[in-house]
C-alpha cells in the first residue's frame, strides 16, 4: 500500500498564538495516530503564482492512515482550539505514487 501525504496550507491566520496552540497539539495527535511531519512553516519561496502562506506536509502509511488520524478523537479536539483562527485553510490528502 502506497504512503500518503496530508498538505495543509493556511492562507489567513487571524491569531497566531492560537495556531501555534492547535500546531503543537495536532502535531502530537498526529504523530501518536502514526504520522511523521516532514515540513512545517513558510515557504522557502513561490513559484507560478503560488501563495507565501504557511504549509504543512505530513507523511502516513496509507490514505486510510490520514483519514483515520483527521477523524481520530485527539485530532478533532484540536480542531476546536484552532477554532475560527484560519477560516482558508486546505487539506489535501495525496497518495505516493
């Protein structure tokens, strides 16, 4: 079965002490639901057109894997402290070819 990567890119953050209260306890949820951060923070720089908002890049064994952790109990109440703080905020889940 094929690894899978959880992007998230934020394009608004209205509290940054916020986000960094929801980053560090959905980093824990995460990795204790078997995900590995492999990125996190602004990008280096953009190309064609590209956004300069933050990205998170998270590695799972399977799509199953990251769907799981996003549903998981400890995940969603980290949800709740993030809150309204990054109302445009994307979640791609991409499987590893």
């Amino acid at each position: 079965m094929p690894k899978a990567y959880w992007v998230a890119t934020y394009r608004t953050v209205s509290n940054p002490d916020a986000l960094a209260a929801y980053g560090k306890n959905a980093g824990t949820a995460l990795q204790a639901a078997g995900g590995k951060i492999l990125a996190r923070g602004m990008p280096s720089t953009t190309l064609d057109g590209g956004y300069m908002g933050r990205t998170v890049l998270v590695e799972f064994d399977s799509v199953d894997a990251a769907l799981a952790a996003y549903n998981s109990p400890a995940y969603q109440e980290c949800l709740k402290l993030l809150g309204d703080v990054a109302k445009e905020r994307d979640i791609r889940i991409i499987e590893a070819i």
